[in-house]
C-alpha cells in the first residue's frame, strides 16, 4: 500500500471522527489519540465507525477483529484498513 493510500485513509478517517464525536474545529484531533479513552466514541459510536468503514472502504471486520487495538485511534484504524485493503 503507498503512503498516498494511508494519507487518504488517515484523512477520511480522521474526517469522520471528528464530525461523529462533534468535536470543535478548533480542537485538534491527534492521530494517535485514544478515541474511546478520551470519550469521544462510546458503543454506540464504535458501530457507527464499524458502519462507515464498511460503506468507506468495503472492509467488514470480522468478530475476531472488533478488538479495541485495531480501532483505539486514527493510527491504529488506518494500520488495520491499510491492512485489510493490501490483502
């Protein structure tokens, strides 16, 4: 996967988060924030996430896959997406 790729995932993801979890625009939003931690996502935001990478990216994580390492920050969603799509 190019590093072009990643941006784009990183942007749309990061896109998404930020309009989900209603977060200021004056806020900044770290990709290495911890998205749960910190309180922007609870369930309910986790199935909406899941929702959007599905209809975004057409990856359906699998049961074994809805771990909190692969979706605890916009770093670690792009590693899983980016690994989802170059498979």
């Amino acid at each position: 996967m190019t590093t072009t790729t990643k941006v784009s995932i990183s942007e749309k993801v990061k896109e998404y988060v930020k309009n989900a979890a209603s977060i200021p625009p004056d806020m900044e939003l770290k990709n290495d924030t911890l998205i749960f931690d910190e309180g922007l996502f609870d369930s309910m935001g986790f199935m909406a996430l899941i929702s959007f990478i599905d209809e975004e990216f057409g990856v359906q994580p699998g049961d074994d896959e809805l771990v909190v390492e692969n979706f605890e920050s916009i770093d670690a969603i792009v590693n899983y997406l980016s690994e989802k799509l170059s498979a």
